[in-house]
C-alpha cells in the first residue's frame, strides 16, 4: 500500500480491515488492509497532512500545514467540521467520539469539540509535537488520564479534565517517539534509545525495559493483554511479551520504520517505512 504522491505521515486504524493514511501530497487514503487497495481518497487539505485520529469506524479528524483541522465522514469522504487556525497543525489524537486534542506549531495542546466546533480547553505544557493518547481508567467513575509526549521532555501522565501532571516517566537516555496503554495500570513507551518501557501509572516507575532493537525505536502498539509490537529505526517489528520481557516474533523489511498500528480484531499489524510504503503482515499467517 503505497501513495502515489508524497510520502505517508500517519497511519490509523479504522476496523479490522481498514486504515487511514496522511500524505504530504495533501491527501488521506482509506486502504483494505487484505488486498493493498485504496478504497477513497479523502481531498480538501491544501499542504501537507501530519496526523489522522480515529472518532469511530466512520470519522476521522486530520492535522495540516494548511493551517486547518478536518473533520471527515469516511465513508462520503466529505468534510463535515474545519477548524482554522493561525498556525500549522502537527497532531491531533482523539480523547473521545467526539473531541480531540490537537498541537499545532506554537506547541500548546488544546481541547477541540468537534460536534460544538468550540475549543473547550488549553492544556498546560510547550513543544507538544506530537500527542499520543488513549483512556486509562481509574478508581473514580468518570475520571480521564491521558500520557502526554513533549518534545524532549519525559512523559508525563495527565488529568484531562483539570490539566493536573499526575507523574512523570523519567528513565530514558534519548527521546520518547511514542506511547501505547497497555491497560489501566501500565503505559509502554518507545525511545530512540533503542529500548522501550512499561511504565507502572500510578507511581511513574518503570515496570521493565523491553531491549533487543540495535536502532532507535520509533512506535508501539498493543497487540493484546499481555503483548505490544514495535517498529524501530533498525527496519524490524518486534512482537514483545511484556510480562517477560522477552521477544515473541520479528519481521524485518529494507527500510526504517517510523509506526506501527494494530487492526480491531488484533490479528494484522500495519507499519509504515520511511518511504512512504505501508506494509501489513497478517499474523494468522506469520506466526
């Protein structure tokens, strides 16, 4: 599955048999994960699109260099909610059905409605250039946390309802490229220092550091319960148990891989290399 302008900047997972990329050529692409075909070209963006998230099965929001956040109906491919702003978008990560988180180039993270198209909130923190965010649960009902990356700065767990650092991930020696939940209690992170580590929530210590890439490891992904891959800088993906430590399976390709998303029904992984190919591996067939 590869573009034919521009070089992919994102992958998300719509279903099991889904995806969504975003291209510097200014599109997104829906793509049938089984047989590598582009099912809908999404158009309307006019410079390059940084980022997709994933409202549900059927509505996407992307970030651009156009200065605009879009809401898509994947399914009509039109835009049904645009956000325009002063400045570049470079992430955007979904908080719910119907919000998002967006960063754009003057690094301040911000709360965006998108079916009241009002931005709810500002969040504390500069140089968010990126935003990975999932739901973690907590002993009280309603409660949200979300891990915020920034810049070159630790990882850091977030109240996202009142803006509160509830810890801080320190341990790595280079950049945190990513973050996946692993469930309520533990975060996986993934550093260009080749390693990766699974986090406790509550206390911000580390669980256990996760070490076989020899180059810097740029995406991680739950794979299930007790599993999560990892695309890095050395052209493999790992599949990783995290109770052990050890490492379950690998699949190499030619280039370095900067993501790596996993379908609905867990049983395809989808990563993206560094020129723009998005390759999958089906892993009732691989293991």
């Amino acid at each position: 599955m590869t573009p034919t302008d521009g070089s992919v900047n994102a992958v998300a997972v719509l279903d099991a048999k889904r995806v969504i990329s975003a291209s510097d050529d200014g599109t997104l692409r829906v793509w049938d994960v089984g047989t590598g075909d582009t099912l809908r070209t999404l158009k309307g963006h006019t410079s390059v699109v940084n980022a997709v998230t994933v409202l549900h099965a059927e509505r996407v929001v992307s970030a651009s260099e156009d200065q605009t956040l879009r809401a898509w109906d994947v399914e009509s491919g039109d835009t049904f909610r645009m956000l325009k702003h002063s400045s570049l978008f470079l992430a955007v990560a979904a908080l719910d059905a119907t919000s998002v988180v967006m960063a754009d180039y003057d690094g301040t993270p911000r709360v965006w409605g998108v079916e009241s198209d009002t931005t709810l909130r500002t969040l504390d923190g500069k140089g968010v250039m990126w935003i990975s965010l999932s739901w973690i649960m907590k002993p009280m009902p309603g409660a949200r946390r979300a891990v915020l990356v920034s810049g070159d700065e630790a990882p850091r767990i977030e109240d996202m309802e009142s803006g509160e650092t509830l810890c801080t991930l320190e341990g790595h020696s280079s950049r945190v490229r990513d973050v996946a939940v692993l469930d309520a209690q533990r975060v996986v992170t993934a550093s260009d220092d080749g390693t990766l580590r699974v986090w406790d929530a509550e206390s911000g210590k580390t669980v256990r550091t996760l070490e076989g890439h020899s180059g810097g490891v740029k995406a991680v992904a739950v794979l299930g319960a007790k599993s999560v891959v990892s695309a890095s800088a050395d052209g493999s993906l790992r599949v990783w148990d995290v109770e052990s430590g050890e490492t379950i399976a690998v699949f190499c390709l030619d280039s370095p891989l900067d993501r790596v998303n996993v379908t609905g029904n867990r049983r395809m992984i989808v990563t993206e290399d560094r020129s723009g190919g998005v390759h999958s591996f089906d892993l009732d067939r691989s293991w």
